[in-house]
C-alpha cells in the first residue's frame, strides 16, 4: 500500500476506493440533497457510481493518488474527496460530503490532505478547482486553500446554458491548459 492510500486527520480516514464502497458511494451521490449546484450530476443506478469508481481506480494506478472514499474515524461515510488527474493537466480538487456533515469544517481537511499528497506524488503538476460560480461553499474552500481565481466562463456540457464555472490554481496556468481544462 503506497503512503496516500490511506490517510489520517484529526476526524478523519481517507481511504483508497474498494469494490466494497459502491453500495456507501452510491447512496451518497444518489442524495439530491448532494446535488443542490448541479442536479443533473446525481446518480440513478449503481452503474453510474461502479463507472465512477473504475474511473478513480484507474487514477490511482496510473498516477498513485486519486480520489478517497472518507469515513470517520467510527467507519460512518463522509463523503468522498481529493485529487483526481484531469486530462493529464492538472491536479483536480474536489469532494462531495453526505449533506448532514456540511458546515463542520470537514472539507477544508479532505483539501488539506488532497493538496499534501499532491504535492507529495507530482509536485510539478497545478493543483486546480473547476466549480459552479454559485456554489459558494466550494468557492471558499478554493480560496481557504490558497487557489486563485484564474478563469471564469460558461461550463461546457452544462444543461443549464447559464451556468458559470470558475477555475482555481495553486499557480499560474499557460493559456492552454486553461483552455483545455474548461473546454469540457
């Protein structure tokens, strides 16, 4: 087991994903309540969270850091979080925690740990936010993580024609990588 398999804060345990996460992960991004800045994100069916899944394990094989499944430290689900690499550009911080564990400061310890491995596994690669101008939770994680604001514009994909995203870096971005992190 490589050292950012499994992690240790104060409250809580961010593990590797395993096959016996689906049920956890699925009901979790399953929850509307999850998906309040982008509906169109929840998950149906278990098949959506199994891809999901593949998608991280295939992170963590090429690259030894991906997302965590998080518990704490009584085994209950948190949420899931940390560093994905997009497009093989850049580090993508994200998370999604259970509704019922928002506003606690839990987050900001997912991103604490996340930016540590980051910069532990390729510290030569940015670390970046992509995320919904209105969601202002996850903007003030960005920002309480030392990111800058170094893109804002329409998000591609998005059923909503006027959703905007914002791309926050630890560091500055070539015009081309910012171009290819927000073209999709």
């Amino acid at each position: 087991m490589n050292p950012e398999e499994l992690v240790r804060t104060e409250r809580l345990v961010l593990t590797r994903p395993v096959p016996a996460d689906l049920d956890d992960v699925f009901a979790l991004y399953s929850d509307p309540g999850v998906w309040e800045h982008l509906p169109s994100g929840r998950h149906t069916d278990p098949a959506t969270t199994r891809r999901l899944l593949d998608h991280v394990e295939a992170g963590w094989e090429a690259m030894g850091l991906g997302s965590w499944v998080v518990r704490d430290h009584d085994g209950g689900l948190v949420g899931t979080g940390g560093c994905d690499l997009r497009l093989g550009l850049a580090w993508n911080l994200g998370y999604r925690l259970a509704r019922d564990r928002w506003g606690r400061g839990l987050a900001q310890e997912v991103v604490r740990a996340a930016l540590a491995a980051a910069a532990r596994v390729r510290p030569d690669v940015a670390v970046t936010a992509y995320l919904l101008e209105h969601n202002a939770r996850s903007r003030a994680a960005a920002e309480r993580a030392g990111l800058d604001l170094v893109w804002r514009g329409p998000d591609a994909g998005n059923p909503d024609p006027a959703a905007v995203r914002l791309l926050y870096a630890d560091r500055p971005l070539s015009a081309i990588v910012v171009r290819e992190l927000t073209a999709t």
